[in-house]
C-alpha cells in the first residue's frame, strides 16, 4: 500500500460521528449542486415548452430514452467501479477513461448507422437527426462521468459539485441559444453532449493539478468484469423505466409522448437529485462497512433515509407538482399536468428500489438484484399492455407505479429471508413516513385546488405550514429522526435521546 493510502484516513477506522460529520459534508455540496442543476433544468424546460412544440418535443424524448439505452454499454459501469474502489489510483482512473473513451467510439459509430431505423419505426422524421446529434454524447461523456467520480472518490466532492454544475450550465446556455438562433428542435439536442466536453476539459485539469496516487498498472480487462453485471442490471433497469414512454409514443402517438415525458422530466430530475445524493454518499460508506461486514443495523439506517426522502419528497411534489409544472409550461401542457401525483407516486418507489439495489450491490447479491429487476419487468410490461388495450395514458403511469412496488416488495422479502431486516418493521418505517409524505402532499393540493399557477403554488406552500410544525411536534415518533440521533447527526437536549424508539438503534432482529 502507498504512503498515500495510509495517510489517508479511512471511513472505517473514523468514529461515528466523524463519518457522519464527513457524510454531511459530502452530502451538503452534492445535495447544492445537485439543486443548482435542477433549477437550471426547469427553468431550461419552462423555457423549452414555450420554444418547443409537443409533436417536436415528442421525438427528442424518444430520442433521450434510445440513446442512453446504448449509454450504458459505453458507460460500461466504470463510474460504479470507481466509486466502490477500495484504493483509488492514478493507472485505475487512467485505465478506466481509456476504456470509457473506446467504448464510447464504439457507441457513437454505431447509434450514427442505426438512427435511420429508430426514426421509421417511430413514424417520426426528426427523431432520425436528433438521435445523430445527441450521439456526440458519448466522444466524451463515458470519460467525463468516469473522471468526475474519481474527484468524488478522491474526497474531491466540492470541486465535482463544481465541475458538473458549470458543465450544466453551458450545455443549457448553447442549447437554448441554438434555438433562439433558429435551430429549432435540433437544438436541443446538443446540451448535453456540450455539457460533457466541459465536465471532461474540468476534470482532466484537476487530476493534472491534483496527480492520484501511483499504483500496479490496470489492464481495460480488469475492469469489465467487475463492471460487466452492472451495466446489464442497469440497462435492464433503463429498460423497465422506459417501457412506459415507449409505449406511449408508438401506440398513443408523439403528442402523448411528449405529455407523458413533460410530466416525468419535471419528477425525473427530483428522483436524479435525491438519489445521486444518497448514492455518493451511501456508497462509499457501506463499501467500507462491508470489510467489517454489513449488518442490519447499517441496511436499516440506510433505508429508513431512502424512506423519508422518498415519500416526504415526493409527497409534495404530489401536491404541489401540478401547480408548479402548469406555471412552467404554460397553457396546453394539460395531460402532462395531471399525471404528476401519479408520476410521483412512482418516483417514490423507484427510489426505494434503486437505493435497495445500493445495499444488494454492496453486499453482493446478484440473485436479489436480478429478482428485484425481473418482478419489476414483468409487472411494468403486464400494466402497459393492459394500458395500451384501453388507450389510456395515466394508465400507463400507473403500470410504472405498480412494478416499483412489487420490486421494492421483492427486495423487502429478500432481506427478511436473510435476517438482514423484518419486512414488518420496514412497512412500518414506510407508512409513517408514507403519513407524513400525504399530509403533506395532501395540504398542498387542497390550498392549491383551482387558483391560477402563481397562486396556487403560494397557497400550496403556505398550506403545508402546520403539517410542517406538526412533524416537529412529533419529530420522536418519525424514524428518520431517531437515525439521525442515532447516528449523531441530530441531538437532542438531556437524557431524552436514549429513550427515542428508534429501529436504528436496536438489533436487527427487534420490531419497531
């Protein structure tokens, strides 16, 4: 091991509240810069539907479902490879852009000659030129991803944060301008691969100015394999979230499409933010955790997070998503307005899902992960068929929400059968988070209920006010707070701290 390795200090040997302190930190700058970005993409968005027609909008969302399915065979799972790396050296990171950059050669040439094909079974002319365009994508971003989480890893989060939020920014300033120029839709597509080039030119500079340490040398062959299952669990879950949009733009046209992808976008980039936040943070820890081995106290603790921020999270989107979408888009962008509470509903689950399949992954369990992912295929695929017989779009947002929950069931009956966690008290962490997520959503839809946008999204917020003051009142009876107390990021005055009935605090074998 490196000098540089052992100066290090480790997750592992730190006291908990040092990890914790280290967690915050880390999770502090993701969860800003993460925020940052979302605002850039709905004010891109609601600046996009005013730009943009549905029928044009249409087939760039079809455009961002196909090209990223061959994203994660130019991915190649090398970002998950390097966030879990036990020791991160300057050969690993080098040996992982190289690969990243080939693959993504690779990707590009082949997107170019199929576009044709994607364009004619679509029945949409401009998805031909749009899925051309957004292929650029993949010259840079497989090793712009690759090098921002090497910074991630490096303990580097400020100036990752840093690097992809300034990234963001200029690939939705050139988008934008393109189409004021003119280069209407065609414009869109270019944002993203801009925004790589400059998270790449950024990070290159940075592992320049910042050399990793030395180590043996690393072959590209050494990292497919690890990487080779993710990337198929990933693409089979890209596969699954996308079924239902698919569905939509072949069978309810491109207009349909392009309401279903307005309304998935807008709780899409919540669910992004929320789970690359837990997933930087969690990651590294729980892969440190698991060299003492992973217990059922660190699984709890880390679903009971995933828990609170997705049902409280999206609970309000679902209140007051509506509102706010409607003063994004403005006027005609009704049916997209309507599937919101729905849409957030499966957003909910689908974090719980994903951040199950964090603690599967750490633990290494294929067989959970692939059983997971097969209930959720199957239920997703059942539900749209059936939506599709009855030509209804919300039904089809409903078949999404369905095959997260049986997913996330799957998963709950995994751990219990291993004694990693009792599905019982599980389902009782998620219905009181689940309360206080609906009250809150709940208050916000009814203060929002027939005003126009501006006024409805005030009223929602002012309305969620004492639901919010209630949480506080009974902060002792709600899981997450007891994990934060638990793990020292929260404290309370005397002796009251140990008499909080806390999950986390408990063997895993107890009920809660």
């Amino acid at each position: 091991m490196s000098a540089a390795h052992r100066a290090t200090p480790s997750a592992l040997h730190d006291s908990p509240e040092t990890a914790s302190r280290s967690a915050m930190i880390s999770l502090r700058w993701n969860i800003t810069g993460s925020l940052v970005v979302v605002l850039l993409q709905l004010g891109y968005t609601a600046y996009t539907a005013r730009a943009v027609d549905a029928h044009a909008y249409g087939a760039y969302a079809v455009t961002l479902t196909v090209v990223p399915f061959f994203g994660y065979f130019a991915n190649a799972g090398l970002s998950a490879c390097v966030l879990r790396s036990a020791h991160l050296t300057l050969p690993f990171v080098r040996a992982a852009r190289r690969l990243g950059m080939i693959s993504g050669v690779v990707c590009f040439l082949l997107v170019e000659a199929v576009a044709p094909v994607f364009g004619s079974f679509f029945h949409m002319p401009d998805l031909t030129v749009m899925t051309r365009l957004l292929a650029c994508v993949f010259l840079v971003q497989p090793s712009a991803n690759v090098t921002v989480t090497a910074m991630r890893r490096a303990g580097a989060a400020p100036m990752a944060v840093l690097t992809e939020t300034l990234g963001q920014a200029v690939g939705v300033a050139t988008g934008a301008t393109l189409l004021v120029c003119g280069w209407n839709p065609f414009g869109l597509a270019l944002a993203q691969p801009v925004a790589a080039a400059v998270a790449l030119s950024l990070g290159t500079v940075w592992i320049a100015r910042r050399p990793l340490p030395d180590g043996p040398r690393v072959r590209a062959r050494d990292l497919l394999a690890p990487s080779g299952f993710m990337t198929s669990h990933s693409l089979g879950q890209f596969v699954t979230n996308n079924i239902p949009l698919w569905a939509s733009g072949r069978l309810l046209g491109a207009g349909a499409a392009g309401s279903y992808s307005r309304a998935s976008l807008f709780t899409g980039l919540l669910l992004t933010f929320l789970y690359q936040g837990i997933n930087w943070v969690v990651t590294p820890l729980l892969a440190e955790r698991r060299a003492e081995g992973l217990t059922g106290r660190d699984v709890q603790r880390t679903l009971c997070a995933a828990s609170a921020v997705a049902f409280v999270g999206f609970g309000i989107t679902a209140g007051i998503g509506p509102a706010v979408l409607r003063l994004l888009l403005g006027p005609g962008w009704e049916p997209a307005v309507a599937l919101v509470p729905v849409l957030s509903a499966g957003a909910a689950m689908t974090l719980l899902c994903y951040c199950g399949g964090l603690i599967d992954q750490v633990r290494s369990a294929p067989r959970a992960l692939l059983g997971t992912l097969s209930a959720t295929v199957v239920v997703t695929a059942a539900g749209v068929a059936g939506a599709a017989f009855a030509q209804s779009l919300a039904l089809v947002a409903v078949a999404a929400v369905a095959g997260q929950v049986v997913g996330h069931l799957v998963q709950l009956a995994a751990w219990h059968r291993s004694g990693l966690m009792h599905a019982g008290a599980a389902v009782r962490m998620h219905g009181v988070h689940l309360a206080a997520g609906a009250a809150l959503g709940g208050a916000a839809a009814l203060g929002s209920a027939d005003r126009s946008p501006a006024v409805a999204l005030g009223l929602g917020l002012f309305a969620m006010v004492p639901v919010v003051v209630g949480c506080v009142l009974l902060r002792g009876r709600i899981p997450v707070f007891t994990v934060a107390v638990a793990t020292g990021l929260l404290r309370r005055r005397g002796s009251r701290t140990s008499r909080l009935p806390s999950c986390a605090a408990t063997d895993p074998s107890d009920r809660c």
